[in-house]
C-alpha cells in the first residue's frame, strides 16, 4: 500500500493516488482497474461509453471475485425505495435537498460487506458537487474510539438453521456471530418472542477481509460515520477550509448541510486528520468512471448552488 500522511490538522491533498486513463477497450480499461486497485489506487477511466459502462464493471468485479455480490447489490437496490435501476448494475443515486452535503462514508455497513464502490458520470453541470474521496488510516487511534450501529441478539436456546436464516433476512442479524457482548452499548432493545431479543447497539468497529488486498481491514461504514455529529462538523469546515463549500443566509450552522439528519445522534469525537491518510477531490465530468476499493476508500460530496446546473451520477457497488 502506498503511503502519505495527514499534516497539522488537515488531511492533505495527494492526487498522485488517482490513476486515469482514457478508455480504449473494455478488456484493457478492466486490467487497468484491477491493477490500479491491487496498489489502493483510485481508478479513472474517462469517455467511458455509457452502453459498455455495465459489461465493464462486471469485468473488473470478476477480478476480485465480486460478481456475484455486484449482482446482488443492483438486485437489492430498488427494493429499499429510494433508488432506480440504471442498466444492469448501476443506480440511482439519493436525492439530495438545496446545500446538502454528503459526509464522507464508505458504502453500507460490516454486515454487507461491500467491497467495491464505482460512480459514473451523466452530468455535472453544477457551480460545485466536488467528489472528496479520502484514504482511511488503518493505524489510527480513531477505531478505538469511534461506534458502529448494529443489531446484536440474544436468545435463550440455539437456534435452528430456519431460525437462523430468517433473523439474517428479516433483521440482518448473524446468530451466534452477533451475539451482544459486555462492551456494547445498548441502544433499544426489541423482543422477537420468549426465545430472541434484539438490541440496537453502539460497538467497537470491526475489520473485514478485502478480496482486493487480500487482507483484514478497518472501513469507515456508513453505520459509523452517519451517526456522529463530529464527522458532520469536520467535513463542514474541510469543504469551507478548501473553498469548495457553497453558503446561503438562510444556511450556516453545520447541521444545516447535513443530508441525513435524523441519522445522527451524538458525539463520538470524528478527527479527520487522525481518521485519513490523504484525499482526492475531483469534479466528475460526463463519461467518467471512478472505481475504488470500498473498505479503504470512503466518498463524499461538496453541495452546490441550486440553481446552477445539474448533478446525475450513477453507482454501483459489489
Ligand atoms: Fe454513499
């Protein structure tokens, strides 16, 4: 893994940890991505043609493995309501509301497991809508401080693998796997019936294998960082600090930018130049696609004035 360190309280800008190229073939824009992402690179590959964008994709999935999870992934999407389908993989992103921001995360959560994130672009005629992708340090102090939102169980018997197979279903539970444990932080608690009971919890953030770099890593999940008010306040003033946050009179205090503000509900003490290594932030033209490793790897979004253009992206993820 290449290095490059945080400086004095800011997380410093390093582009040479994006690789691009302009597309050619998608069997050689594939090998360029998988080689890219092999070095934690995050991969450019511009003019993609928007009818090869799905059989790419699914190529470089199938470097790492992923294919099926990429399938999953866009199967799964329309079903929670607020995105579409765009072609085989891709889909919409969230709508965001004047002057939101999206704070830096990586997609989804331990339980999903997404190990890979891509964002091509339609447009982006707007006066901002800047794309942060930021490095996560895997030494930082931060992972023992900061709290993932789970669902954690208790049962009073064993289950049966019926039983099993519906709580993962219906609750995106894992039993025994996620069994509560003395250092959760109880939340709310649920019973199912005399035998289960559910608890939403605070716990310490767990690492997953990458099947990109084919070891055990720590991610900032979106369970994690959507919950800190901190997180909110230091992208705020990353974006104000590097000129791309755009301000009405009638929007100012931090949680004003905030795109999901039902969400957070604390703080849990975010430090971005001890959470980060280094960020990238590009403004996605048409026919750009980003790929990059979803476990080292979070994206966020400066806003942008409302009526300066148009912003439509789409993702996929695996
Ligand atoms: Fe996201």
């Amino acid at each position: 893994m290449q290095d490059c360190t945080a400086q004095g309280g800011i997380v410093i800008e390093d582009k040479s940890r994006l690789s691009r190229i302009n597309s050619r073939t998608v069997k050689d824009d594939a090998s360029f991505a998988i080689a890219s992402l092999k070095k934690d690179q995050v991969a450019l590959i511009q003019n993609v043609d928007p009818t090869e964008a799905d059989r790419l994709i699914a190529e470089i999935a199938k470097g790492f493995a992923l294919l099926e999870s990429l399938e999953l992934q866009a199967g799964m999407a329309s079903l929670a309501g607020h995105r579409d389908n765009v072609g085989d993989y891709f889909m919409t992103v969230d709508k965001r509301k004047d002057y939101k921001i999206v704070t830096p995360h990586s997609e989804g959560s331990h339980l999903l497991g997404m190990q890979m994130a891509a964002f091509y672009c339609l447009e982006n005629t707007t006066d901002g809508g800047e794309t942060i992708l930021m490095n996560v340090d895997q030494n930082s102090e931060m992972w023992g401080i900061l709290r993932d939102k789970v669902v954690k169980g208790v049962t009073k018997r064993s289950l049966s693998r019926s039983e099993k197979s519906q709580l993962r279903m219906r609750y995106r539970l894992n039993m025994p796997e996620d069994s509560l444990t003395s250092d959760d932080e109880i939340l709310k608690a649920t019973t199912i019936d005399s035998n289960i009971t559910l608890y939403d919890v605070l716990a310490s953030p767990k690492k997953l294998h990458s099947n990109i770099l084919n070891q055990d890593l720590h991610t900032l999940w979106y369970t994690t960082e959507s919950i800190d008010y901190d997180s909110l306040e230091q992208f705020k003033n990353l974006l104000l600090e590097s000129g791309l946050l755009k301000q009405s009179a009638g929007i100012s205090e931090f949680k004003m930018f905030d795109s999901d503000p039902g969400l957070r509900i604390g703080h849990f003490g975010s430090r971005y130049d001890q959470l980060f290594k280094c960020k990238i932030s590009y403004k996605l033209q048409p026919n750009d696609l980003v790929i990059q490793n979803n476990l080292t790897w979070t994206h966020g979004v400066a806003n942008w004035t409302p009526s300066s253009g148009h912003r439509r992206i789409i993702a996929a993820f695996a």
